[in-house]
C-alpha cells in the first residue's frame, strides 16, 4: 500500500523515460530492500533459513496484488498506461531485490 500512495502522488514526476530521479529510485530500492527484510525478520521471528522462505512468501504475495492491481485496477496509480511500464519496472526490480537480500541473509547465518 505504501508503494502505491508513493506511486499515485509521486509517479507523475518519476517515472518519466530518461528521467535521472528514477534511476536514483531503483538505487534507493537497494536499501529500502534491506530495511523491509530486517523489519520483517523482527516482526515475523524469523532468522537463518527461515529469512529466505518468509522472504519468498512476502515478494509472492506483492508480486500477485501488483499483477492484478496493474493489470484491472490501474486507475489506482494515477498514471497513464505507458508510464506504468515503468512502473511496474520498478516494482519487479524491488520484488528481486528483495529476494537477493533474503537469500543473503539466509545463507549468511
């Protein structure tokens, strides 16, 4: 749901082709990635090889809600079609990034 907001109030002005504020947007994910998984490590009590199943779990279940919000209820978004190509760029970039960060932690223990 955050994603959302953040993309309805704020994808007007980011998610433009050639836009240099997008770039830095998919490079802000990296750590965004990293602060989602220790949050939901905490909250869930997860650790060791648990991290990468509650991890998959997770960035199914937002991949699936993305899919059906892209594709049937795009109006949500606020944006015309062809910037949610961008949009939803971003959002497969965040889901494996996330994935990576969860096999990092998982293996790292």
């Amino acid at each position: 749901m955050t994603f959302l907001l953040l993309i309805r109030f704020w994808g007007e002005y980011l998610f433009i082709d050639r836009n240099p504020w997008l770039l830095c947007l998919f490079i802000l994910s990296i750590p965004l990635a990293w602060v989602l998984i220790k949050v939901s490590m905490t909250i869930c009590k997860v650790e060791g090889e648990q991290v990468l199943t509650a991890t998959v779990l997770m960035s199914l279940t937002a991949m699936l809600l993305d899919g059906i919000a892209l594709t049937w209820f795009q109006n949500w978004y606020g944006l015309e079609p062809t910037k949610l190509l961008l949009v939803a760029a971003w959002l497969l970039w965040g889901v494996g990034i996330c994935l990576a960060m969860g096999y990092w932690k998982s293996v790292k223990h």
